[in-house]
C-alpha cells in the first residue's frame, strides 16, 4: 500500500543535543512537507520541498534544517537552536499541484 | 497575511444532534479549501474539498461543507453526528503555489 512512514514514533532528546526526524513516502509525490502540531495553533509550516535537491523555509524554520536527497525522501533535523523542540511533528506529501495531502502517522519529540 | 480561522476551539454535542463548523479564510484570489479529521490515534485525513463548481461538497461519513465566496467562508456541517465522530477537525486552504495554511482545529466531542 502506498503511504507515508514517519519514524520514530516517539522520540526523546536532551538538551542541547540535534535528533533527525525520518519520512518516506512511496506515493511518487514530488511535494513533501513538515508540519508542527501543537495544541490550539494547528498545524504551522516549518519547511517544504516542491522537488528534489530543493526545498523552501515555511513559517517557522528557525531552529530546524531540511534535505531532500531523494525524491521519497524528507528527513528534519531539529537542531540545538530550536527553543522550544517538544512538540509532534507531521510528515505530508502531494502531487505537484499540491492539492490534497497525504500525511504520516507522525512522531512526538520530548526534550528532556 | 494569509490565514484560516476556525471559530469553535471545542465543540460538546449530544450524538443526533445537528453539527456546523466555522471556517473562514482571507485570501481574495481562486482558494481550494479542505477539511481534514484527525480522530483520536489516527492520521489526519482528509474529509472533503472543494475546488470550482458546485459551492455544496460531500465528504466521507455524510459531512458537507459549503463554499460562500461572498462571505470567505467553508463551514462544516453534518445533519447528526455520532459518538464515532469525535475527533479534530482542521480547516484549510491553498491559495497559491503548494503552501496549504491550516486553521487551529477544532475539538468535537459527542457524548453517547
């Protein structure tokens, strides 16, 4: 079945340290984009990625970095910089005209 | 800016009961809108959308929505709801390239 697989589920982090969040999709999408669910704010664009080996600041990219390597592929690193990292985190893709996403189970990071 | 207001953070109903939603979006060009369901453990999933032609959509699990344009509104509605429909419900648009901005969601919860 086609889909989108994010991993891992739940993730746990220290303070101070980079963790990478994986999403793979087999859907042969060409767009791919992060999304931070937090509760009462929705779901806020951090970055996306319209084809390969490019990919563009959402609304709120400070403290994470992106590559888009491989077409089924969209790994997000949450970097030391991030303020505020604990937070569950969505994995989509679409087709090229964007319209109707398709999203991943998601992963929920806890810096401890 | 471009940005999607859903009116109801949560929503308390009796199962049977009647349901609306309110969305609203400010954006002046052509806007493809959505909404998406995220019931409790499970993806986001997309509910319905609309494009162009008939202002009235059927969705999955007899919801609907209606297009105003006059009034930039996509309110979700459904005639009577069950205790299976609570879940979050996320409004949202696309109104340009392959950006879709969400709303914050709204809580639905029917009690059996």
């Amino acid at each position: 079945d086609g889909g989108i697989t994010q991993s891992p589920k739940y993730l746990f982090r220290k303070e101070g340290q980079n963790v990478t969040l994986s999403c793979e999709q087999n859907l042969n999408h060409d767009a791919m984009y992060w999304y931070r669910q937090d509760p009462g704010q929705g779901l806020r664009l951090i970055y996306y990625s319209q084809i390969v080996n490019d990919f563009q600041k959402g609304d709120i990219a400070e403290g994470y970095s992106v590559s888009r390597e491989k077409k089924e592929s969209f790994p997000l690193t949450v970097t030391s910089a991030q303020k505020n990292p604990t937070a569950f985190y969505l994995c989509a893709s679409s087709p090229q005209d964007g319209v109707g996403y398709t999203f991943g189970s998601g992963t929920r990071l806890t810096v401890v | 800016a471009q940005s999607v207001s859903q009116h109801n953070h949560h929503v308390i109903l009796s199962e049977a009961a009647s349901l609306e939603l309110g969305c609203n979006y400010s954006y002046g060009g052509t806007v493809n809108l959505f909404w998406y369901v995220q019931y409790p453990g499970q993806h986001l999933q997309l509910l319905l959308k609309y494009f162009s032609g008939d202002p009235l959509v059927k969705g999955i699990k007899g919801f609907e929505a209606e297009f105003i344009k006059s009034k930039f509104s996509f309110n979700l509605r459904k005639p009577s709801v069950q205790w299976s429909d609570t879940a979050e419900y996320f409004c949202a648009a696309l109104t340009g390239g392959f950006k879709t901005i969400f709303g914050a969601g709204t809580r639905l919860f029917v009690k059996a």
